[in-house]
C-alpha cells in the first residue's frame, strides 16, 4: 500500500509535522552512524527551516565531534542570532 500523505486544512499543523519527521529521520541517520548522510539531510533541513535553532545547534555538534572546530563557532552565532529573535 502506497503512503499517501493527508493534507490538513490547517497548513500550519502539515508544516511542522514535516519539520517533527525530517528531525527525527536526522536524529536516526547520526544515532546509527551514517553521520555524513545526516550532516547532508541537516543542511537540507536548514536551508528549508533557517530559523531552526535546535537545528543549527545539532549540527554545531556533529562538527564538533568530528573536529571540524572550524565551522563551530560560526554555526552557533546563528544559533543565538536566531534565538534572540524568538
């Protein structure tokens, strides 16, 4: 049987639900070690959902635990940019 997504009359509702599955999708690839695979479908997910904090912390993470300190800090100045606004 094929999935069949349901559209809600409330966009809203569709919107963040899509957001909870792609997290949690994230959250499955890195936990089962496919970490450059998440890395990827987490910058997908920010380039869709920019304002997304525990997003941006998530991935300052994963650079972190891979040493790519780099790109830490620059990540989490969004992070808080972005907090700051909420």
């Amino acid at each position: 049987m094929p999935c069949v997504l349901v559209r809600d009359a409330r966009p809203c509702c569709t919107y963040s639900y899509m957001q909870a599955i792609w997290k949690r999708r994230i959250s499955v690839l890195r936990r089962t070690g496919k970490v450059e695979k998440a890395v990827n479908e987490l910058v997908q997910f920010l380039d869709t959902f920019y304002t997304d904090v525990e997003g941006w912390l998530e991935l300052a993470d994963i650079y972190a635990s891979c040493n790519q300190c780099v790109s830490v800090p620059s990540i989490l100045y969004k992070s808080y940019y972005f907090s700051a606004q909420i």
